[in-house]
C-alpha cells in the first residue's frame, strides 16, 4: 500500500503528461466508461463485502442507499462519463488576447489545475464521477475515500486504471488513497508539495475538518440544508408535489429539502395536504407550534438545533411563517447556501425571493432536486460548491481549470 506522499510524487509526475493529452483524454474516457459496464459483476461483488460491513456496523438505510451500487447505478455512471467524453475539452481555450505597443503578444488561456485531491465518504460513485471529469480536464486525482466503501473504490479505481492505461496515459493519472484512517486525510490536507487542491466531499464534520485544517487551497462542497418557502398564493396541489419530490425522491443527497416553510395565510389547507402526502412515506415532521396547532400532537415540536440540521433522513423541519420577509430571514440565519426554493403564483414575490436569497442555486416552482451537475446539462459533477471562490454550484469541466499568461515577444525587453 502506498503512502500518501508516495501517491502525490506519482500523480505530480504523470501530470505532466496529462496536461498536455488531447485526444488521449476521450480515449481514456471511452475505455473508462466501457471498463466500469463490462465489469460491473467485479464492482457490485466489491461493493456487496462494503454494504454487508455496513449494516454489521449500524449503518442507517439512508447511508446504506448512498453506499448501495447496482447494475442500473454502473450504467448512470458509464452513461454520466460518456456525456462528459461529448463536451468540449475545458483546456487550451483563449479567453482574452491582446497587443502591446511594444509588439508583445498576450493570450490568456485555460490550463489544468494540476493534481486534485478529493476526500469523501460513502458514495462510491463519486469515484467515478470525480475521476473522469479531472481526466478530461486535464488533471490527475488523489481520491480519499471512506472506510465504508474502501472494497467498491478499490475497484473502481482498478478497472479505471487499466482502462486509461490502454489509451497510452499512465495509471497514475487516477489514484486512491487505501489508507482509511484519519492520518491519511491529515497526510492530504498537507500535501502542499503535491497537490494544488482539495475538495471535500460528504458531510457537515468532514467539509468542516478539511476548511479548518487543511493546508492546501481547498473548495468547499456538499452541506445541504435547503428550504422551500410556500408563500400564500402558492398552488396547493404544485406545492405538494415539488415537497414530496423534494424530500423523500433520494433522502441521502445534499439536494434533498430538509426545512419547509409556510405563510399563515395558507397554512390550515396546505399543510394537511402536503403532510398527507408526505405520510406515504412515513415523513417524520417536526414543526413550530402553529404547525403542532394545525397537524396534532403526532408532530414533534421542532428545536433551533432541528432548522439547522442536514437530516438525510426522512425528516422534515415546518415552520409557519407571516412574511415573505420572515422566510427569508430563517433561510439566511439557517441555510447551508445551497439550494432554496419558493413555490408561489406572485410574479413579485418570486423576483424577490431569487434577488434576497444568497444561495448557489435559487428556484421557482421546482424541486431543488435538480440542483445536479448532470441536470443543469453538464456532465457529471466534482460536487456543490456552497461558497463563492473559485466556484459556485455545480461544478463542472469548466471549474476544474485555472489560467495562464502566454506572452510572444521578438526580443522586447523592459
């Protein structure tokens, strides 16, 4: 087994070779995508020791789901690195040029990152996403992932390796980190030497321990604590399904509603016909008191600790509210900066709503749901970018490249 150091001198060598592919990047892509179908029986036979370890250690369903590959899951993931093979290429593009009156040419262009750390948990299809769109950007990748789905990763990154290695670029552009425990992610965090970034991925205690601790630059992703506000001129029946869909369509994802709130002026029909619907799915709410007043005593009278919580469960956070304003005001003290939404018939509202929220990503009757890198049409995703340096959303092929000066002189000198 390598140390981390060990891996960040492989992957700071091959990406000298990576940052100059062309055409070798979609072919890599191409075998990656036909490796992971084709030994997808490989993959779920990992990933099965990885689920059995996880129910022995108390997992909860919601972790087991988000553990849990399948042969459809292989197939969304091949399909996710097939559309990234049919996107431009994010490196060597012009962004600006210009020329000086001394006669020097400057050009600013789009380069690779470099080498990409990635420390996640249990979704072992982040493997895969994260690996081939830092391929197509020209950029190798030190995945960290779990204990939790060491055996799925292993796998992934071996068939991923052998794939890429048949396109002619070397191994060493995708590499993991089979160390689990916590030294290993102090090791990464530290690997200035090395690694030009790190990106974080899971929940609010791993995001956490990275920003505070890490030494290398580091982009924040993944904490959802998102909200839908249903203001009083708000379709009863589009209100319900966009809640339903929102909360219980994927539990475990950083896009699923976690805190609605609702306008007095609605609330007595509304909430009994969003809670009826949600009771399908046996939706634990836990609400302020106008909401225990208008559901009964089943609900659970809800605590400040309760509006700031990502549940990943089925749990829902209600309050009742008498402004637009007020829902504004809870969203800014308690959300994440993900994903918002409002679900109203007020043109008006609505602007307000999308100009007074500061999130990543604003809606208007739709399920935050599709705050989704392969939903906003680009490709699969390295995460959710909640903070506002070097990016914000969904972060795709274009976040995953920095610039540089080209400068053609003809012996200028200054």
């Amino acid at each position: 087994m390598l140390t981390v150091k060990e891996l960040g001198i492989r992957a700071k060598k091959a990406s000298r070779v990576l940052s100059v592919a062309k055409a070798s990047k979609n072919e890599a892509l191409k075998n990656i995508a036909k490796a992971l179908v084709s030994n997808a029986d490989f993959i779920i036979e990992a990933n099965d020791i990885d689920i059995k370890n996880g129910k022995e250690n108390g997992l909860s369903d919601a972790m087991i789901d988000r553990l849990r590959l399948n042969k459809e899951r292989i197939d969304d993931i091949a399909q996710g690195v097939k559309e990234i093979i049919a996107m431009p290429d994010p490196v060597g593009k012009v962004l600006s040029g210009s020329k000086l009156s001394n006669g020097l040419d400057i050009s600013k262009v789009t380069v690779p990152l470099g080498v990409i750390g990635i420390i996640f948990e249990s979704r072992p299809n982040v493997t895969a996403d994260a690996a081939a769109l830092c391929l197509k950007a020209g950029n190798c990748v030190i995945l960290r992932g779990g204990k939790e789905a060491i055996n799925s990763n292993k796998a992934i990154v071996k068939v991923m390796r052998e794939a890429i290695n048949k396109a002619g670029l070397p191994e060493d552009c995708i590499n993991l980190v089979e160390d689990t425990t916590r030294q290993s992610s102090i090791e990464l965090m530290g690997l200035t030497e090395y690694l030009d970034v790190l990106i974080p991925r899971g929940g609010a205690g791993l995001i956490r321990a990275v920003v505070e601790n890490a030494k290398v630059p580091v982009i924040e992703t993944g904490v959802g604590n998102c909200h839908a506000f249903v203001d009083e001129s708000a379709d009863i029946k589009m209100a319900t399904d966009i809640i339903y869909n929102a909360k219980t369509s994927r539990v475990s994802v950083c896009n699923a509603l976690e805190t609605m709130l609702i306008h007095e002026n609605i609330a007595d029909k509304a909430l009994p016909a969003i809670y009826d619907k949600l009771k399908e799915k046996n939706v634990e709410i836990r609400g302020c008191e106008k909401t225990v007043a208008i559901l009964g005593n089943t609900v659970k009278k809800a605590t400040d600790d309760d509006y700031a919580t990502e549940f990943l469960d089925y749990i829902l956070a209600v309050k009742v509210v008498s402004t637009l304003e007020e829902a504004i005001d809870h969203i800014a003290k308690y959300s994440s900066g993900h994903s918002e939404v409002i679900i109203t018939e007020n043109f008006k509202n609505a602007e307000y709503f999308l100009n007074h929220v500061d999130s990543s990503a604003v809606y208007v009757n739709a399920s935050t749901r599709f705050t989704d890198g392969g939903q906003f049409g680009l490709g699969a995703e390295i995460g959710i970018s909640t903070q506002k340096l070097h990016a914000r959303g969904p972060m795709g092929l274009e976040n995953l490249v920095s610039t540089k000066y080209i400068i053609r002189g003809d012996g200028q000198i200054r």
